[in-house]
C-alpha cells in the first residue's frame, strides 16, 4: 500500500457528494498479517458521515480500490495490495452477509485496526464487544509513520 494511494482514497471519499470526513488517525506501518513474506503494510482509519447504507458504502469503497488499481479477483488473501479499505463499524448495526460483515470479524485482534480506530474514538463501542479499549491489549508493535493526515 502506497501513502499515494491512501491519499487519494481519503481526498476521493472527501470529494464525494454522499460522505464526508470527519476523523483521520496517524498513519501506521505494520508488519503484513497472514503472509509474512511481504513488505509492510500502511494503515490509518478515517471517520466518516455518510448518506449511504452499509452495502452502497462498501460498493463506494470498492470503486475506490478499483480506481487505484486494485483487482480483487487477482489478489491473494491477505497478500499484497495497491489499497484495502475495509468498513470497520457502521453505527450500532451488526451485518453478517457473504459480501459484508459488521463490524469488522478482527477489530479487536489486529491491533493495526484497533489502535488508529481508537485514535477517531476512544470511547467507541463495538457492538458484541463492548468498549473497544477494554477489549484490546495495551501494548503495541506498530511503528507510527506521521500525525494524521489533513483534509
């Protein structure tokens, strides 16, 4: 993943007529989950506001790789990528579908997702977890890159 193209996806979200940007966390390197054999990966969240549902959001979001250059079809699970953007909570919604789930099955193990989240909000609450930050470790391995990014 190239700050480029997280970059882009944040200013492309921003720009749309149906969502909008309310948080950026710092952005992270993180070593690559699943297949270790690849170079490291490049994480942040965004809180966004958005007018779209669940499943028109994540259609958005795949566009968005799509754009960048990312084809799903020929992406190896867990492997490298140009862009991943995965929707981490959607209110108090819970969602369980082929195509989505929400929140996110991992949000509280990977602490590439749980810290930049609790940087948006250190109060959130995931729904069947409870407050994240009681549900996730206090030590970290991750290696902050730079303060949020500006929008």
């Amino acid at each position: 993943m190239s700050f480029s193209a997280i970059n882009t996806a944040i200013h492309s979200i921003q720009g749309s007529s149906h969502s909008s940007v309310t948080k950026i966390s710092n952005l992270y390197r993180s070593k690559p989950w699943g297949i270790e054999s690849q170079s490291h990966f490049l994480n942040l969240v965004i809180e966004i506001e958005t007018e779209l549902s669940p499943a028109n959001l994540l259609d958005y979001a795949l566009s968005i790789e799509a754009e960048a250059g990312r084809n799903r079809a020929n992406t190896i699970k867990w492997g490298p990528r140009i862009l991943d953007i995965d929707i981490l909570v959607f209110g108090n919604q819970e969602i369980k579908s082929i195509e989505l789930s929400i929140p996110h099955p991992y949000i509280s193990e990977r602490e590439f997702v749980y810290i930049p989240l609790l940087e948006c909000n250190k109060e959130i609450e995931i729904p069947g977890i409870g407050k994240l930050k009681e549900a996730v470790s206090s030590s970290h391995h991750m290696e902050l890159i730079t303060p949020g990014i500006e929008i």
